[in-house]
C-alpha cells in the first residue's frame, strides 16, 4: 500500500453540537477515540486540524499531533489544505480525510479508499458508499445518497432520494415510509474521503459551489467543477458517528461492545 497520511478537521462551533470533540465517551474525550482509531491504520502520520485551543492542547495531552488552523474555513476540505500546506507535503502525497466524529470507524474502510485513489490515477478523489436497506434510511435528509456511473465514478450527491424511482415513489411514500425500497441499488455515503494535495490545492481556490451550498456538501464541489469522484462499494456500515448529543450514549455503548 502506498503511504498516506490522515488528517483529522475538528472544529470546536458545531452548529448541532458545539464542543463535540471534547465530550466525553467512556473517559475519553471524542477525538481521542478518533484518534486512536486512526492509529490503528498503515497511516505514516495522523494529525488533528483544529480551530480551537483546548482541542489542540487535548490531543497534545493524550501524545497525539494537532495543528492550529484558521476559523473561516468553508469545508473540512479547505482546513485539510492548509495543514498540507504547513506541513510542506508534495502534491503527490495522499491523505484520507477522517472526520472528527467517526469513533468507529473502519480500518479496512481507509485502506479501501487509499487503494481507490492509487488505482484511479483520472481520479480526484475517492469516497465509499454502502447500499441502504430500510426505505425511511432513504428518506432521512440526513443520509446523504449517491448516484453512480457505469465505471463506478459519483454523479451526484444529494439530502433527498436519488434516484427518484417514478413508478415506485410518491411524496406520500416518503413522508410515511413504511414500505420496502424499490428493486433499485440505493448508496448511502461513508463520510470518509482520500485525495492527493494536488487536488487539495485546486479544491481549495475554488469558490464553494452554489450546488455544494444548497445542500451543505462540500463534495458537490468537486462535481461542479468537472472533478472524478472515484467510488468504492461497502457492505461493511461505519458503526455511529456522533452528530447530537443523543448519539453520545448510542455510540458509548457500541464501544462498550467492542471493548468487551
């Protein structure tokens, strides 16, 4: 496997869940979990971007590395640059985006999307789906879904259902789904991402898109501006990521599980 380094953005002003990286799970704060389960990959360096002091000393106090970065950043993304930029990184190294909020996420999910990236040399940048088995999962705006073209690359990305089954979908449906999904492949996107500094660089003098604004996701931009999204197929779902302050307990429990 080529090497690659991990970045982890971990802004302190979350809209649904300011400080989220420093509460609390099982003893820990959360970006230690992240952290840790960053460690547990092939990465030959794994930092912390953050925009907030007690972040940055909180990673620096469980051994890890964390950079300070500025707060104005439109994306993750854009954050993720400037530590590539810092750091002095050529423009072929490859670094994986792991979200600040992902305590379970999987080692083979990394490995997956890094293998992606080195065998998609037309490719942008490389992201992972799992198909959906629940019609309400698809309905939830919260679950991003992804259409795919026929060599596995992302048309779009979308809050809503994509594709919209005509004879099989209603409003109605939807509002109430109770019912089965359509005999038709439904992705659910895996919030992790790889690309090389080279498409970081372009990323990142791009203005935000008026796609990636409508939606609230910052990989529209790269579709908007005719950039490859190469996809990779899991059955294998991330466990909970931690969006609300309901998901703390969720997600406490599952490592629970896993420790035992």
């Amino acid at each position: 496997m080529n090497p690659f380094k991990i970045v982890i953005p971990a802004r302190f002003a979350s809209t649904r869940f300011p400080g989220k990286p420093l509460k609390q799970l099982n003893n820990k704060p959360l970006i230690e979990h992240v952290y840790n389960a960053a460690q547990r990959t092939k990465a030959d360096e794994i930092i912390v971007a953050t925009d907030n002091e007690e972040i940055l000393k909180t990673v620096q106090s469980f051994g890890g590395m964390a950079i300070m970065t500025k707060e104005n950043h439109p994306s993750g993304t854009d954050r993720i640059n400037e530590v590539a930029a810092i750091q002095g990184w050529d423009e072929t190294t490859l670094v994986v985006n792991l979200q600040g909020d992902e305590p379970l996420v999987k080692t083979e999910h990394i490995h997956t999307l890094v293998s992606l990236l080195t065998e998609n040399s037309d490719a942008d940048m490389a992201t992972l789906v799992t198909p959906f088995t629940k019609l309400e999962d698809v309905a939830n705006p919260n679950n991003v879904k992804v259409v795919l073209d026929n060599n596995g690359f992302a048309l779009y990305f979308s809050r809503s259902p994509i594709p919209w089954v005509r004879d099989k979908f209603s409003f109605n449906m939807l509002n109430n789904p109770a019912g089965s999904i359509p005999d038709f492949p439904f992705y659910s996107h895996i919030g992790l991402y790889a690309y090389r500094v080279k498409t970081l660089q372009h990323f990142a003098k791009l203005p935000p898109s008026p796609l990636e604004q409508a939606e609230s996701l910052e990989q529209l931009r790269i579709l908007s501006n005719g950039m490859k999204i190469i996809v990779g197929i899991s059955d294998n779902v991330n466990g909970h990521g931690v969006d609300t302050p309901e998901d703390l307990a969720i997600v406490e429990a599952m490592l629970k599980n896993l420790n035992k």
